[in-house]
C-alpha cells in the first residue's frame, strides 16, 4: 500500500516563535494540514509525520490522526526520513512519498501525475521538479540523456551547475523497498555536514536501479516560508486562489479587500461578498446572499438569500431569507428560521428563532426556543444562568414579548402570550394569556418645582 512520510521537524527561527514551522497558518490552517490533505485527497491516508523542534506541538495538534515519530537531533533530510523506517517496515509493499510540512501548496494532481511515471518508468526514486525563475538556494537536478543523474545543494553546486532553473521541491517518491535500503548508505560527506535525502538519487543509479524526475507544472509546490515576510505572502497567494475559484463559480466581489475565505468554505453562485468579510471553516453559503461589509461566519450553513452585515455568527445554521445585522452576534449551536430578521446589537447563543420571527434590537437569546412569528421587544433578555447552571426558555408561536422584559429560566410562554414592557416573568405562563408585572405608577405633581427650589437655596 502506498504511504507518505511528512518532514515536520523544522524550527522557523526566523519567524520569532516557539512553535514548529509546519504549525504556522496559512488562510486558517496549518502548513502541514495542508500537505496532510494533499495526500488524503490524493488516496494515502497512511501518514507518518517527522517531528524535531517542539515535537510535542505537533502530537497536540494530529490529536493522534496518524503516525509519528522523533528525530531528536537535526542532521539532515534523510536523517529525518530514517526515522520513519520502522513505519516503512510495516509494509514494505507499495511505494512512499515524502513531503515537507512547511510546503503547502503541494497539491493532489502533481502527486498522482507523479506516482504515474514513477511506476511506469518502474523507479526506484521519482523526485518531484519545478523550474524557478530564481532557483538560488535550492537543490538543482541533473539532467543526462537518459535522465537524470543526481541533485546538487545550493552549497555544493560549481558555477555551471547554479544555472540549472529545474529544482528538487523536496518532495519525491521511493519504492519503499528501495527508500529503507538507500536510507542505510547515506552518508554526510558534503559541504553542511548532513545526511541528504538527494543522494539517494545517486546511489540508486549507482546500484543499477532507476531514478526519474517530475517535472510539475506548478510551480507554487516550491513555496515554503522562512519568515513572516513569507508566510504573509503564501496567505496572500492562497487567499486570492480561493477567491478566483468562486469568482469562477458566480459569486460576486464587488472589492476584495479585507476579504478572507478558508478553502473549505463553498458559496453559492449569486451571492455577493462584501469588503471586510471572513469566512472560514467548513462553512456552505447558499446563492443570492449578501454577506458584509465585515461579517465574519465560521463553520456555519447560510440558506439563499441571507444578508448578514457587520455581524459574527459561529458555528450556527442561518434558513434561507433571514436577515442579520448589523452588530448582531450568533454564537455556537444556534439555528434561526426562515424569513426570521434579527436586528442591531443582538446576542443569540444555543437558541432556536423560528420562522418568519423579528428579534429586532438590543436583546440577549440564549439557551432558547423561541416560536414562530414571535416578536421580541427591545431590551428583552432571557435570563438563563442563575450563577450556577444554565436553563432554558420556551417561547411559544405568536408571542409579543413587550420591552424590557426579563424571562427567568427555567420558564415556558404558550403560543401567543403577551408580555408587557418591563414585565420580569417568573412562572409559566398559559397560551393568549398576557403576563404583566408592574408596581401601581404614581404621579406626584409640581415635584420639579419644589426640588428646584431646595436646590437653589
Ligand atoms: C531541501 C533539499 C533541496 C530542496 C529543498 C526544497 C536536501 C539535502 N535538500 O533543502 O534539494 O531544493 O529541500 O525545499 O534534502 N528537515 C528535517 N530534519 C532535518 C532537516 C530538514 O525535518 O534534519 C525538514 C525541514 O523541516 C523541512 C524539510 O525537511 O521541512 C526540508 O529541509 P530544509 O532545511 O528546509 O531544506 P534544504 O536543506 O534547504
Ligand atoms: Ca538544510
């Protein structure tokens, strides 16, 4: 079965943080989450991650999803594929590819096209090529008639070898055989003192197997990052590339600014995205929506024809022709119906809104169902949390929640009750009952005048 080894060791000093290169982001996601679907989108779902600097950051974050294994000192890239033999011994029967973690952009077409040649031409080493208008610090191939004879390190290469444009990516395919047998005759006879995963291109030729080179015809599988100066750019890239594939689809940008989308996320055709709008996670956005100015949805559904302005929703599903904002926020576990409006400065968290209902201003949801065509007054807040556990409130169809109404959980309204405006509701209360809860007002006449005068004196 064919498997995938994926070199994570690497620091990133220069990005100026604690943590393991692979693990910086790019639009959302860790570099090696990247590579990681690469090779899952490309059917190799057997993976052993190399681990080095901070290599507990990395068990964290794979949550146990796949193999790893330490390579406690940094003595080069084949070094750090020696720490993979033991996973390459658990099947030896198929072919393994080896990426590098800070790599993202490494994609699933290259990896298949590759393997292809790399078993048709029955190598015991495919390395995957891209040629670089600046090639300045790369491993450069060395191509013969035949095909290709070895890889030469920036710091190893002569003058008429630094012109070759055609570099190693750093990402190859061995017959896993072949990889554990020329892992044992590296040696680090070079210029950085290091066991070079690229000899083993040499070697294999020397012993009389095959060795290949596959040349990708996108050259983006290079791009790594060595600082913050490039890991903004590898954001920038991807961000556009995410954005060209829904302008492809039909959804509009009026302007992109400010505008970030996570490849997961997919939009319908028809909805227009405005400046200020972020979306991420596994979000699915219907047609004919509106998002933004500024909102920002993360793992959310959106129905068709949503207008969400300036507001956050979380991990909550929007029904179709619901309108949001602006300064509203949605928090997890949250489902609002069709046609429902939830006006300015609103917090909704855990609740249902049913259909057609309009929470319009200034009001506090949580840990409620609320029915259908309900209207929620101004300043109404349900009060779930007594300080030490949360309850829910039950709202029926049709109720008119009057302003400044307080609900204390655990409560349960009928269909349509009333409430009046200030009213705290303690009790249940039956269907087309009114509930109101007020002191008897008084009305002391000329009390200004006389205060005014005790304050004058
Ligand atoms: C390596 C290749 C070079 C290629 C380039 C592509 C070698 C000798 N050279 O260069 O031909 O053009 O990648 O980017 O392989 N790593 C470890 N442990 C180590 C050393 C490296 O895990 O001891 C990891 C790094 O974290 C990184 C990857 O291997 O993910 C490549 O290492 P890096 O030092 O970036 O590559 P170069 O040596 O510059
Ligand atoms: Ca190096």
């Amino acid at each position: 079965m064919n498997k995938a080894i994926i070199l994570a060791g690497g620091q990133g000093k220069r990005m100026k943080a604690d943590m393991p290169k692979p693990l910086f982001k790019v639009l959302g996601e860790p570099m090696l989450e990247w590579v990681i679907s690469a090779c899952i989108e490309s059917g190799i779902a057997d993976i052993c991650v190399i681990k080095g600097f901070r290599g507990e950051m990395i068990d964290e974050y794979l949550g146990g999803r796949f193999t790893t294994a330490l390579q406690a000192e940094r003595l080069g890239t084949g070094h750090a594929v020696m720490q993979g033999i033991p996973f390459l011994k658990n099947d030896m029967s198929g072919n393994t590819l080896v990426l590098c973690g800070d790599a993202p952009f490494i994609d699933a077409e290259t990896i298949g096209e590759s393997l292809k040649m790399h078993t048709e031409q029955d190598n015991a080493v495919t390395v995957i090529t891209a040629e670089l208008e600046a090639p300045h610090g790369y491993g450069r191939i060395i191509r013969t008639e035949s095909g290709i004879s070895g890889i030469v390190e920036q710091k190893d290469a002569d003058e008429e070898q630094k012109q070759i444009r055609e570099v190693n990516s750093g990402a190859y395919w061995f017959r896993t055989e072949d990889l554990t047998e020329l892992l044992e005759k590296l040696d680090c006879n070079n210029a950085q003192n290091e066991y070079y995963l690229t000899d083993t291109i040499s070697i294999a030729l020397s012993e009389g197997k095959k060795a290949g080179a596959y040349k990708s015809a996108n050259a983006e599988i290079i791009r790594g990052a060595n600082d913050r100066k490039d890991l903004l750019e590898l954001n920038d890239y991807a961000r556009k590339a995410v954005i060209e594939k829904h302008l492809a689809n039909g959804v509009e940008f009026v302007c992109t600014d400010g505008v970030i989308i996570e490849r997961g996320v997919e939009i319908g055709a028809g909805t227009q995205i405005q400046p200020g709008t972020i979306i991420r996670g596994k979000t699915r956005i219907g047609s004919g929506c509106i998002l933004g100015p500024n909102a920002v949805v993360a793992n959310s559904k959106i129905g068709d024809n949503v207008e969400i302005d300036t507001s956050h929703i979380y991990d909550s599903e929007i029904e179709s022709g619901v309108i949001i904002g602006p300064f509203v926020h949605v928090r997890p576990d949250s489902l609002i119906k069709s046609g429902a409006r939830i006006g300015d400065f609103v917090e909704i968290k855990n609740s249902q809104i049913g259909e057609k209902t309009a929470v319009s201003h200034l009001v506090y949801i949580g840990d409620s169902d609320v029915g259908k065509k309900v209207n929620i007054g101004c300043g109404t807040a349900t009060v779930n949390y007594d300080g030490i556990s949360k309850s829910r409130c039950v709202i029926g169809d049709n109720c008119f929640i009057g302003c400044n109404t307080n609900l204390i959980a655990p409560i349960k309204l009928g269909k349509a009750v009333y409430t009046a405006a200030g009213t705290t509701v303690t009790r249940d209360v039956p269907d087309y009952a009114l509930a109101i809860d007020r002191g008897v007002m008084k009305v002391n006449e000329g009390y200004t005048l006389r205060k005014l005068k005790t304050v004058k004196k």
